[in-house]
C-alpha cells in the first residue's frame, strides 16, 4: 500500500492558530486528518505528525509519500538539529521505518 501526507498550518508558518496533517491511501481516500490548535505550530511539525501517522498504519513493505524533504530527512535520521523539541517523534519516525522496512519517497503533486 503507498500513503500520502501533508502537513499544514493555518494562515501563516509558524501559525498562531495551529495546523495539522492529512494522510491518504493510494485509491485517495483520506484515511486520517487531524487539525491541532497550538500557537507557534509549523508546516514541519505537521510534515512530521503525517509521516509518523502513515508509519502507525503502514504494514511492512509501503511506502509513505511527501512533499517535504526535510521531514523525509529527519524522520529517516530520527533527529533533527534545528527542532529538537520534534526529536522524540522523530526517533519514533525511525524505529517505525527500521521495524517495517518502510521506504519514505518525495513527490510533488499538483491540482490543475
């Protein structure tokens, strides 16, 4: 199965309102959302939660698509330098993709 996720924010990055993400499955259908009201929330923190939901539901084998690199690169490292306080997560992020063997792919996707 391929999962696709999206983080967002609500009006601006970082958000004064907060954010959330989406995770869809490989037919469309939108299996998890999750709006998170927290001041300060950010486009990365909502990259992250999507890819760690996707890893929850994910079986040994799928694959997990993003926009961000950045997100890819942290969840795949289990650290990031510059939000540390997303460090838990993200080792979680890592032993999910370590314990399936998971592969977390970029792709770009556009409405028109």
């Amino acid at each position: 199965m391929k999962y696709y996720t999206d983080g967002f924010t609500i009006y601006s990055n970082p958000s004064e309102y907060g954010g959330g993400y989406t995770v869809v499955c490989e037919n469309g259908s939108v299996i998890e959302r999750e709006f998170i009201r927290k001041k300060g929330f950010t486009c990365n923190e909502g990259e992250i939660l999507g890819i760690w939901s996707a890893l929850r539901l994910a079986g040994e084998g799928d694959i997990i698509s993003t926009d961000s690199s950045c997100a890819r690169i942290w969840a795949l490292s289990g650290h990031s330098k510059k939000r540390q306080d997303l460090n838990q997560l993200l080792e979680c992020c890592q032993l999910f993709i370590k314990e399936k063997y998971i592969w977390i792919s970029i792709s770009f996707l556009c409405n028109t």
